[in-house]
C-alpha cells in the first residue's frame, strides 16, 4: 500500500526566524521613510532661512546704501537744538550718515552668549552709540538682549520750491517761507496728515513736527518745521521755542539761527527719513526684524519686517586717514568721529519649527562676534553682506 505524501511546512524556529527577519525589514523602512521627512523637513526649514535672509539682506542694502543723501548739497546745516534734553544725535544728526547702538560685550573679537529672548527689564546703558550716549528710550522695553540697533539716515525724495506768488526770494534772517499752494508738497505718501498737497487753507494738512532739509545745492539747512497748520500761511518756519498743532513747545525744536544760504526758486525741499532697524519680538513671541521710520521726533509706528531673525550684527568700516578707503572695523561704540564708509551686516536667523533631535547651543560668527545662542532644537543660520555707502552729493534726477 502506497503511503500519503507528507506535507512540507515550517518549524516554528523557521517561523520565528521569518518574522524576525521581517520586522528588521519593516524597521529598516521605517527609518529610511522618517529619516527622510525629517530631511525634507531640515532642507523645507534651511531652504525658508536662505529665501528669508536674501529678502532682508536686499531691503537692509538698498536702505543703507542711500545712507547720507541729502539733495544736491554734501554739507548739512543742522539748525535743531542740539541742546534739548530731547535731541538725540544717533537719530537725528543727518551730518553723520550711519550710526547705532552695540550691545556691551558683542564689539567684533568678542564672545557672547544670550541668555535670554525677553526684552522686558534690560537696562538702556547696555547699549552705547558713537556718542557714548545709552539707548534712545524708545526702544526701552522693545530690543532683544545682544543684539546692535543700525540707523540710516537720509533725506527723502526731492521736491522742487515753488515759493508763493510775487515771492523770488526770502532773505537768511526770515524764518517762515510761504509756499505756491498750487503746489503738490508731498512729503510722506504714507501719511495724509503731513502731505503739502492743498490748494486753499482749510485744506491744508498740518506738517508742523515735521524733520525737513531746505537746500540751496551749497548747504542744506536741518530744521524742525512748525508752520504749515490748517490755517496757517507759513509753510515752512525754523523758528526757535515755536509750537506744535497741539499748541506745546517743538522737541527738539529748532535753535536760533538764520539759513545758510537765500532760499529762492532753485531751492530744493526734502523730507527726513531716519530708520532704525532691531530685533524685538513680535505678538507671537517671536524673534523678528523691526524698522521704525523717524520724519518727526516721535517717530512712526515700529514695523515688523520678518519674523525668525534672532540677531543683527554690525561692523562699521571707518575711514582714518580721509582716502575714502574702510582703514578699521569697529562696532558703534568705536566709531568716534570717523566718516563711516561701509558697514558689514550680519543677520542670526532661526526655525519657527523644533528641527534637531537634541537641544543644544550653537556658537556662530557674526560679523566677528562669536554669538553663542540659547540651547534648544532650532535651526540656525547666518547671513551676510557688506554694504559700501553711497554719500552723494550733486543730485541732478
């Protein structure tokens, strides 16, 4: 009798091999597929960081390298008073193009390590300027530990005089000038209330506060306008201890003088343009890029340009012996009363998202400050650039 054939089947060794030999399988691609999101997602955070740096590096250059215009004169008559307790040279002196304030400890050569991102509490000594003088009061409250503050100053677009009827000139010792109210004296699109647009008095806007730069392509005079309110015929007036719309004295004001130079047909009008730029944080409790625009003493509303930035760093190249050439590196405190010829800006940018898998500092050099940040799973990366200013002097578009 023909015996069955037996059925081939597996051990349960042979079992328990297989499935072992499968779940290694099923691990192994596992991590590559985790591994590789986490890779997408370190190349999607680097990739925001590249993007985010070029946009601000660009908007940083193109502010910087306007640094010092002032029309068609290089030299600037500063008639504010410059000894009010309210005037401030680091945002208001036109006569220097750059200026800023360097955290203590972060001048290039130095090492330093933050503590902290809460801006609440930090004493404004921690910052100096040129001038040796401590953060504007401002800012009190609003700049991250360790970081440099830049401001850029300039005047803004050029505007042709077209002084009132039967007027061709207005001698250096009268301080108001009456403009042609047919004129379009714009000199902040962004703000009705300080346009020079009006053709009758009620429609004047009132522009008194207002940082203006009257020039005469010989000079240019800096001065605190307190005429041009909604019924005012003076336009323009550098009168000293006048008042503001709201009927209180001008800060800083202007100091008693006379113009440079007769203010006739061919005298140009420009408005100011001062900005400081800073890391503060934003509604959201993150590191971000502010700029905050001074035409006036108080300035406008800080704005944020982009979040993610965690430090700015400045290096100014002075020139020492008048060849227009940078002879040294320096941070604001060190500048003195060297001509600033270009400046070296370093942005410190940071991930929205937790990308490392362990917490951890990072030391980063940013424009020669060893910058060792907070501890945590961020990512981080530096950029760069240097700026070379363009102090213009005859405008001729």
């Amino acid at each position: 009798m023909k015996r069955p054939a037996r059925q081939a089947g597996l051990s349960l060794v042979e079992l328990l091999v297989t499935l072992t030999l499968s779940l290694l399988l099923l691990a192994g691609l596992t991590r590559i597929v985790i591994g590789g999101k986490e890779s997408q997602k370190t190349q999607n955070a680097l990739a925001s960081l590249q993007e985010s740096g070029r946009h601000l590096l660009q908007s940083l250059g193109d502010e910087a390298r306007m640094a010092g215009y002032a029309g068609c004169s290089p030299i600037i008559n500063n008639l504010l008073d410059t000894a009010s307790a309210d005037y401030d040279a680091t945002l208001f002196d036109l006569a220097t193009a750059v200026d800023g304030w360097n955290y203590s400890g972060t001048a290039p050569g130095n090492g330093f390590t933050q503590t902290t991102q809460n801006p609440n509490g930090l004493a404004l000594n921690s910052w100096r300027s040129p001038a040796g003088g401590d953060l504007a009061a401002d800012f009190q409250n609003d700049v991250v530990q360790g970081s440099d503050l830049l401001v850029v100053k300039r005047a803004d677009q050029r505007i042709d005089i077209a002084l009132a009827t039967g007027v061709t000139r207005v001698d250096i010792t009268t301080p108001q000038v009456d403009l042609d109210e047919a004129g379009e004296w714009d000199l902040n699109p962004d703000n009705a209330a300080q346009s020079f647009a009006a053709s009758t008095a009620t429609q004047k806007k009132d522009r008194r506060n207002l940082f203006l730069l009257l020039s005469s392509c010989a000079s240019a005079d800096l001065f605190q306008n307190c005429g041009g309110g909604a019924s005012d015929s003076r336009d323009l007036d550098r009168s000293a201890g006048c008042n503001n719309a709201a009927g209180t004295a001008l800060t800083p004001g202007n100091r008693a003088a006379v113009w440079s130079a007769p203010i006739t047909q061919a005298s140009e009008l420009h408005g100011v343009r001062n900005t400081v730029f800073y890391i503060g944080r934003n509604p959201a409790d993150r590191p971000a890029l502010y700029r905050k625009i001074y035409r006036d003493e108080a300035g406008e509303t800080a704005e944020e340009l982009a979040e993610g930035v965690e430090s700015l760093q400045l290096r100014y190249g002075i020139d020492t012996d008048n060849d227009g050439v940078a002879n040294s590196l320096v941070s604001a405190d060190g500048i003195g009363t060297h001509p600033v010829v270009t400046i070296e800006i370093a942005l410190l940018l940071v991930s929205a998202d937790d990308i490392k898998s362990q917490p951890a500092a990072e030391t980063f050099d940013l424009a020669g400050t060893q910058f060792t940040s907070l501890a945590d799973r961020k990512l981080r990366k530096v950029v760069s650039t240097v700026i070379k200013l363009r102090n213009r002097g005859c405008f001729d578009g």
